[in-house]
C-alpha cells in the first residue's frame, strides 16, 4: 500500500501515522485493549481429509459471528465446510456437520487425489467495497476460489455441464444481493469485464492433483478481483497439505524425528474490529502503530485502534490471530514440534522471531520448506548463495554447535523469518539447551516497515518449551522434493496433462485432442452459468489446433521483463508494465507494454509449449519502480531465484546452485533510496530512479489462462495484476 488514504481513490501520497496527541484518550485506549491473562492452548484446524483418493466437499462463503478475545464480538466470513451430502446439488450442511472456525480449516490431500468442492454464495452486501466504483456489482460481493501454490490445470468449464478448474475468471453471484445499478445484460458487471464468466449462487470446482505433485503445504482464498482483500480479511482461507512431512526427510533419522514430534499448522489472520464492533475488511495499515507507545502493556496479539489520517479506530482492536486464537499457547515438546506457518492476511507483512522470555536472545529454528516445497541444501553451497535462493524470507546462519559451510546433514537455521502475504515457511522448533525446567519463550512479529506501510509489532503466541529428549536428533536431514519437480517426470517438466469433460483424470495432450467436441453435452451441474461473450481460451487455441501470431516462444537468450509501477505517477495507483529484453539486456521497445491497471481481457503473456506439451522454461525479471515493497506471485507454477537487485547488463548464471528452493511469491523491496521512484519509466530514465530487480527462471506446464500479480491484496485489488496464457504449440 501507498502512504495514501484509503477513504480517496485518488489522492496525495500518504503521510506517516498521525499519533492521537491526548494523552487522555491514548490512556483510555490502551486500558481498553483484551489483555488475557492465561494463554488458551493451541488448537489446529479441523481437518477434512481425502479417502480412496477424493476429497468430495460443499464450501459456503457465508456471515457468521465469531468472537475474538476480551468480549469483543463481530460478524466474520470464514468458510463452512462439510463433506458434500447427498443430493444433486446441496447448498447446506447438514445440522451440526459444518466447520466454520475463524482460522479456517485444513484440506488433507495425497499426490494423485481428486479435490471435488461445490462453492456456494451466501455473503452480504460488501458495504466497504473499494473498487465499487470501478465496478458496481462488487457491492454484491462476489466471489470465487483459487487453490494457491497447487501446481494445477487452470481448466475453464467447457459449459454447465462441466467443472472450473484452478479458474480465477469465474465469478459466483449471491443472486439475494441486488445492489448493483441494472445494466443491458443480466449480469450487471459483465459490461465491465467481458470475459468473466457468470454463475449464479455456486460453482462446481475439480483440481486434479498429479501423482508427482511435492507434498507440502498450501492454501484456498478468493481471488474475485477488486474484494480479495474485503473476503481474505474477513477470514475467508484455509489451508491444503498434501502428503505428510515425513515426505521432507531423507534420511531414516529424520523420519523417526517427524513421527515423535508434533506437526502446528499456523495460520495467521490479523482482523480489524472497530469500537462499535464493525468488522473492517477494506483494512487500514495505520490503525495502530508500529511500536508499541511507552505506557502501553504488551500487545499480546491485539493493538489499539488510534486516530490516524484513514479514520478514526479508537476504541477498536487489531486482532492478529493464530488459528483464529488470540495470544494461544503452544507446547514445545521434548523431541520439538514441526511448525508449518502460513501469511493468509490480506496485506500485512510478518517478520517473525522466537525469543526466549528470560534472556531476550532469539531462538535459531530449521528451515525445512519454502512455500509448500521442502528446500534441498547442498553440500558447499554458502549462507551467501542461500540467502538468496531463499528470496530474503529467513536470514540463513549456521545451526547451534555447527560450521557456517553448509553440509547436507547439517541444514539450515534462521532467527528471523519475513513473510510477505501469501508466503509460507515450514521449520522445526527444538530446545537447543540442556537446562532442566520448561522455557519460556514468545513467537511474535517486529515492526516490519514496507516503506508503504509500518507492519505493528505483535506478540502472537506463548511458546513453552520442554527440555530437549537426549537422543533428539537436533537438526533434520530434509531435500528431494524441489529438484524432483524439475525432472523430466516432475510436476514441473512433464508433458502437459488436460482435464477432458467426461474423464476422471487430465489426459494427454494426444488423447485430449482425440477427445475434443465428443463430450459436448451432460446434466447441468452449474445451473444459470453464462460464459464470456467473448470466449477467453477457445478449445481449437488451447490444444494447438490453431494459432494465434500474438503467442510465440522468446528467442533465445531474451527473458521478460515485468515493471511494477503506478498508471498515475504521483497519484495512488498501482498497475504493471511489460517489455521483452534482448540477449543483450537491451529492452526491445517494439514490445513495450505501458504500466495500466488490470485488464481480465488482455493477455500480457502468452507461452507456446513445445511439440507434444512439453513445458518451456522462461526468464523474468521484475523491476520495482514504486517506493514501497511489493510481493511477485504467478499462478500454477513455481521458479528459481537467479539474481536479486540486478542492474541492467549483469550477468545471468546459466545455473543455479546445487541447491533448490522453489517459490511462488517473492519479496521486491524498494530502492534504498526511493524519494525518485514515482512508479514510471520515466524516472527510470531520467535517472532520478534506480530501481532494484530479481531475475527469476520459471517453468511452465499447465495449459490455459491465469494470473501474476502483486500479493499484498490491496495492491492487486487496485490492479497490480496481469493475466498470462499458455497454450500447446500449434500443430504439433
């Protein structure tokens, strides 16, 4: 987020937090925080877990109250889950077999499954719709569903007959909702974005998860364009594993280790409840402040809410939750625990350490997986060369009692994790010491400044932490998942596969092109649906029945360059740029794209696979042109990290390292020195910008349309975002 108010569209830049100056009011503010004098324990998420492998689920996207901590009480959106009942199209749990926690719940998956989910609307009115300007029905609040970090087909329903893949161009209406001016079509947003498709009350959803796809961790959110940030912040996520972390290990020591010690799922969710009990779901970074004041008691996951230039909070609360919790207590026990952590916040920034209440000194803890994907740490690869395959998420040193070459047994450790929104991290937690009696210890997250917004610093939970079991192993022997994606059988370079209608499982390339046109016709299972007048990826395209002269590979030794930046220098507005660079990192002007704002109907990127779906491997770089921070992500792959704050004409490793780590998000921070980035090229060259970049390598293999974007939601909502298309080569 700019420095901007929120309440304007169209604003000057926003200045830093304006502190209530009363001290009376301040006192009362803070007198009026929940300070909760025991910490409730720990409790995972409800589990729904997949059998003979399927998964068959009705999620409604409905209000529920919920209560937070202190008496307060407000009307949330989480999800409620149940198994799907019988009948032909239910938008009910049966009585008491809905779970609707405030932290979400937990979809347990295996490689090879089939998640079945029928999506059903119930939302309110979104009465604090930003972007209803822009686009009037998002008053109704719409909605919709990805599955984010799963490597699958985003198939788009071939007609009512068939489901939605991994498909973020779909929009499900709450038909009871009609606050939305009328318009010429039945739909009243579909004038705005013609190639959305329309269905009224649910969707049906299929996610093929491929026999070779990493076990690992992952999670479901919305993705409807201009509320992402009003439904996320209203608790609407949960989260996906597939596998077990026993799948990290390789080797035996490990293994029994993961078996004795507890597996957390962390998930954390910050809320902002205003003084009358309001739930704001168009959040505003500058509700509490980033430090905590000097007369104010620890913030044992909540702050006040103050006066600031967005509003005034006072008396409210900003909940930053664990599972819903609020400050819980998790238990440590002597052999450790697994702690799988994901950033499901609409906006905020973490930066999370484990301190040691006695001593104040920071607890090293493993690192095991990066969003999703165990790392695979090589022998002879520096604390260097990983901070950065790490994308700058945890700060890499040397275990307790080791050397800071890494070898493969020994791992690596970090005090300090930075998770940007949608990021994940999985480590293990283990009492290094010998001492005797439990330690005691706070999990909390530091004033993180993104130079957009100051992230508050909050404690989040207690940790208490047994004395370590002497036959403990302390550090685990993890790796092979990341370097297994990329082989030729991997997720990610194995011929592409495709959701046929009519087939249980995606098909080849081959088979699905014999196949096309023969499953025209079924029962309707997407009652109402009306697909895009303008067909977004026509059958005949995606399969290489035809071309489009606008898709074509990069040459070689070219990669793309993607420019996040501002449509409106100087003015609140986020959008992204494009240009292919030459082999001598020289942009090519002719391909030049200018920075705008989010368009679902224009494709910025466009992928030929090879002959017979062969996945293609591309370069991007990605330039920051603003003056704050801002989060990559791409849709239904994962990439290496090559170079982080390149300038043009350095040199690109034609490898990487030996080891592997695999992202889906990565941090861009701003210029050290950003009073010139204004978000233009423009400032690029007259030399008041000197902006930094990453140089990404990225594989891709899942056929249709999708999207990048930045994942702080308020920046995407505000249309930071792209849509990329990959499509089998033509004629093959």
């Amino acid at each position: 987020m700019h420095r901007k108010t929120q309440t304007m569209r169209f604003s000057s830049i926003r200045p830093r937090t304006r502190l209530i100056t009363a001290g009376a009011a301040l006192v009362a503010a803070l007198a009026s925080v929940p300070t909760p004098t025991m910490a409730d324990p720990f409790v995972d998420p409800p589990v729904f877990a997949s059998s003979n492998h399927k998964l068959d689920l009705l999620m409604i996207a409905a209000q529920h109250d919920v209560a937070l901590a202190g008496g307060v009480h407000t009307t949330a959106w989480p999800y409620e889950v149940c198994y799907r009942p019988a009948g032909a199209a239910p938008n009910a749990c049966p009585p008491g077999t809905g779970k609707y926690p405030l932290g979400g719940v937990r979809l347990q998956l295996q490689p090879g499954d089939t998640l079945k989910i029928r999506l059903v609307n119930k939302l309110p009115l979104a009465a604090d719709a930003k972007h209803s300007a822009e686009n009037p029905d998002l008053i109704n609040n719409p909605t919709n569903l990805h599955t984010h970090g799963l490597i699958v087909e985003p198939h788009r329903a071939e007609g009512p007959y068939d489901t939605y893949g991994d498909y973020v161009f779909v929009v499900i209406r709450n038909p009871d909702n009609n606050a939305a001016p009328p318009s010429a079509s039945s739909h009243p947003a579909s004038h705005v974005h013609p190639d959305m498709d329309f269905v009224d009350r649910a969707a049906e959803y299929k996610i093929d998860i491929g026999a070779n796809h990493p076990s690992g961790l992952f999670w479901f959110h919305p993705h409807i364009h201009g509320v992402s940030l009003n439904q996320v912040s209203a608790g609407m996520s949960g989260i996906i594993t597939i596998g077990s972390p026993i799948d990290m290990c390789s080797d035996t020591a490990c293994q029994i280790a993961v078996q004795t010690s507890d597996v957390r799922h962390i998930v954390l969710k910050d809320m902002q409840v205003e003084a009358d009990n309001t739930l704001l779901t168009q959040e505003d970074p500058t509700f509490c402040t980033g430090q905590p004041a000097a007369a104010e008691p620890p913030r044992q996951g909540v702050c006040a809410g103050q006066l600031s230039d967005n509003g005034d909070h006072t008396g409210g609360h900003w909940f930053n939750t664990v599972n819903g919790q609020v400050f819980p207590q998790i238990d440590v026990g002597p052999r450790g625990n697994i702690w799988r952590i994901v950033n499901s916040s609409g906006s905020r920034s973490y930066e999370l350490s484990l301190t040691d209440d006695a001593t104040g000194n920071p607890i090293p803890m493993q690192v095991l997986g990066i969003d999703g994907v165990t790392i695979d740490a090589q022998q002879g690869t520096s604390m260097a060369a990983m901070k950065r395959l790490l994308g700058n998420k945890a700060r890499p040193e040397a275990c307790p009692g080791q050397v800071k070459q890494l070898r493969r047994e020994e791992s690596i450790c970090t005090s300090r994790v930075r998770l940007m929104p949608s990021s994940r991290i999985e480590l293990r937690v283990l009492r290094q010491d010998g001492g005797g009696g439990n330690k005691m210890a706070t999990l909390r997250t530091n004033d993180y400044d993104t130079g957009g917004d100051d992230w508050p610093a909050i404690d989040l939970a207690h940790v208490n932490m047994a004395p370590r079991d002497t036959d403990a192993v302390a550090t685990l022997a993890v790796g092979g998942q990341a370097t297994s994606a990329l082989t030729s059988f991997g997720v990610l370079q194995a011929p592409a596969e495709l959701q046929v209608p009519g087939t249980d499982r995606p098909v080849s390339l081959a088979v699905a092109r014999t196949m096309a046109g023969t499953h025209t016709a079924g029962p309707d299972i997407q009652a109402g649906l009306e697909q895009a007048p303008t067909i977004a990826l026509d059958r005949a395209l995606k399969l290489g029945q035809r071309s489009d002269p606008t898709c074509r590979p990069l040459a070689p030794g070219h990669r793309r360059k993607i420019l996040f930046g501002d449509p409106t220098p100087g003015i609140d507005g986020f959008g992204l740029g494009y240009v292919e660079v030459d082999a001598n990192g020289k942009d090519i002007e002719a391909t030049r794209k200018s920075i705008t704002a989010f368009d679902p109907h224009q494709t910025i990127v466009c992928v030929p696979l090879t002959d017979g779906g062969g996945a293609v491997t591309e370069e991007w770089e990605l330039v920051n042109l603003t003056s704050e921070d801002h989060n990559f992500h791409v849709h239904q792959t994962r990439f290496h990290v090559l170079t982080g704050g390149t300038i043009p004409g350095t040199t690109i490793p034609s490898r990487v390292e030996d080891a592997t780590v695999l992202h889906d998000n990565l941090p861009l921070p701003h210029a050290a020195t950003a009073d010139g980035c204004d978000g233009s090229v423009e400032a690029v060259k007259a030399g008041t910008c000197t902006p930094p970049s990453a140089i990404v390598r990225i594989p891709f293999r899942e056929v249709g349309d999708f999207v990048y974007h930045c994942h702080i939601l308020e920046h995407e909502d505000g249309g930071m975002m792209a849509r990329i298309r990959v499509v089998a080569a033509p004629g093959a």
